[in-house]
C-alpha cells in the first residue's frame, strides 16, 4: 500500500514552528523567511483540513491537532537523521556528551577510559557543565544531568538516586575539638555552602530546627564537586552524595559522621531524544554507562 505523506517541506517548516512556537525563529533555523514558512504550514493544514496553529497577534499555539502532527514529526525527523547518521558513520565518529560537572569528575572521567578502550572508533567529547543542553540548537548527542527527571519528551535512564549527608576530613573534628556524637552538634561547625538547600532538608530529616538560615546569605559553591575538594581540605563540613566519595572515604580524605542518610527523588539521568535511541555509538555508550548502574536505588516513599 502506498504510503499518503504530505510534502515533506511543508512539514520541515511546520515541525521547526511548532518545536519553537515561532514562525519567526522556524525562519531562521531553515534559512527561510517567515513568509515562506506561514504558506508551507498553510498547505499543511490544507492537506490536513484542520488548523494546526491557534495565531494570536504576538504568538502562536498549537491546537491539539498541531500537538500531535508535531510530536509525531519531530520524532521521524530525529529517526531519519540517526538513522543517517548512522549509515554515514557506522559505530565511528565523535560522540558529544553533555554532562554535570560532579558527575563529570567524580564518576566518568574515572571510567570513560574502559569505553574508549573498548570502542576505539568513537572519540569521546565531553562538555561539562551546568546547563541543561538544547539538543534542537547545540551539538550534542547525549546528556547525563543531575537534579529532578528530566523532559518527558527525552529517553530518561536514572543513574542511581542523589541521596546526600554530611561529610568532612577526619582532622577537622580533632582540630575544633568539638565531638559530633548527635546531628545537632553540626551546628557548631562551619558548613561548607551553608545556604544549600540540602542541609536544610537534611537537618529537618534529622529532627534538628536550624534557626537563621531561612534566607539565602549569598554564600554559594556551585557544585557538591567545588563543595567536596572545599571538605577534603578540612575547610569545613560537605553536605555530599556518599556514592561519589568512597575512594576518599577508603583513603582517610573524608569521614561520614553519621549514617543518617537523606532520601532524595532528585538523581542522575541518561537523557537523549527518542529519535537517537537506535543510533550505533549512542546505544553503544548507553549499555556500557548501564551495565555500571543496572540497579538505580528505588525513589523514596
């Protein structure tokens, strides 16, 4: 049976207005001018017969027909361009990874080398930082990010559960001479980034009221990754991810004072749109990141 498809380039344009809500900016990413792409998407929704967009004098909405034809749309456009890529390339090529510092440093910059070794032609680009890539405008293949589940648009895979507690080098305690037999003995002690957010939530998990810091003192770190070489220098207490620091802890460069552990459905995710999940280096990383987390720990009650 032979396929009914409606003009290829009048859904290109229709799918770039409806990824950017903006015929304006569509234009621009399709070297177009919005004339053209306003008549590419009316003969869409002639071939169609339904609108697509609702206009509005400053913006565009998309109807709920529109919702669907774009879901839909981006999702084979993404197909047929790792599907390209892929035949192009093979399981060569560069993969870009886009990926949040602590993670970065602490975990993959360990191991990355066994992937490299493994698949040695797929030269591996990491990007790390802060920032939540824009795989529509930035050259990116794949992500790891920490913090709440990413897009639902994107494939997720959670990475292990970014439950966190104090730590600090075993010289400190000696050197304040204040013992930590209880949580609420950390109050007396300098807390590395007192004004994070986790510390709040794991004093109250903890039972300990925590007085005078309800507003934010300015005092940022940035990272658990800036907040645990601050702790490994004895600078203070680190409110950290255990998983991240069992080398130190191994070598005597931290101390976990307590075994209360906050729980947290914040975590770390493998993300990367649906369209990409089939291409070869993509699935190749994908299994090898896996295979070293096959067991995330299960969100808190």
């Amino acid at each position: 049976m032979a396929r009914v498809l409606p003009p290829l380039s009048a859904l290109r344009a229709f799918e770039a207005a409806a990824r950017h809500l903006s015929f304006t900016r569509a234009a621009a990413e399709l070297g177009m001018t919005q004339a053209a792409v306003s008549y590419q998407i009316r003969v869409l929704e002639e071939r169609v017969g339904t609108p697509l967009f609702l206009r509005g004098a400053r913006q565009v909405v998309l109807t709920d027909a529109g919702r669907r034809l774009g879901t839909d749309a981006s999702g084979a456009f993404d197909l047929i361009s790792a599907s390209f890529e892929a035949v192009r390339s093979g399981t060569s090529g560069v993969l870009t990874i886009s990926v949040i510092p602590t993670f970065a440093t602490l975990w993959l910059a360990r191991h990355l080398y066994a992937f490299q070794l493994a698949h040695p032609d797929i030269a591996v680009r990491l990007q790390s930082n802060r920032e939540i890539a824009d795989f529509d405008k930035e050259p990116v293949d794949i992500a790891i990010r920490g913090g709440l589940p990413p897009s639902p648009s994107l494939v997720t895979h959670k990475l292990l559960r970014a439950d966190f507690t104090p730590m600090l080098h075993p010289s400190l305690e000696a050197r304040l001479g204040l013992p930590l037999h209880e949580p609420a003995d950390l109050l007396r002690y300098p807390l590395i980034d007192p004004t994070d957010p986790w510390w709040n939530e794991w004093f109250a998990f903890a039972g300990v009221a925590r007085p005078g810091f309800e507003v934010d003192n300015g005092h940022k770190m940035g990272g658990q990754d800036l907040e645990a070489i601050a702790a490994t220098a004895g600078h203070g207490v680190g409110i950290l991810t255990p998983f991240f620091y069992r080398d130190d802890v191994a070598a005597g460069r931290l101390r976990q004072p307590f075994d209360l552990l906050c729980p947290s459905d914040r975590g770390y995710w493998l993300c990367y749109p649906p369209g990409r999940r089939n291409a070869p280096k993509i699935r190749l990383f994908r299994d090898w990141l896996l295979s070293h987390f096959p067991e995330p720990s299960p969100s808190p009650a």
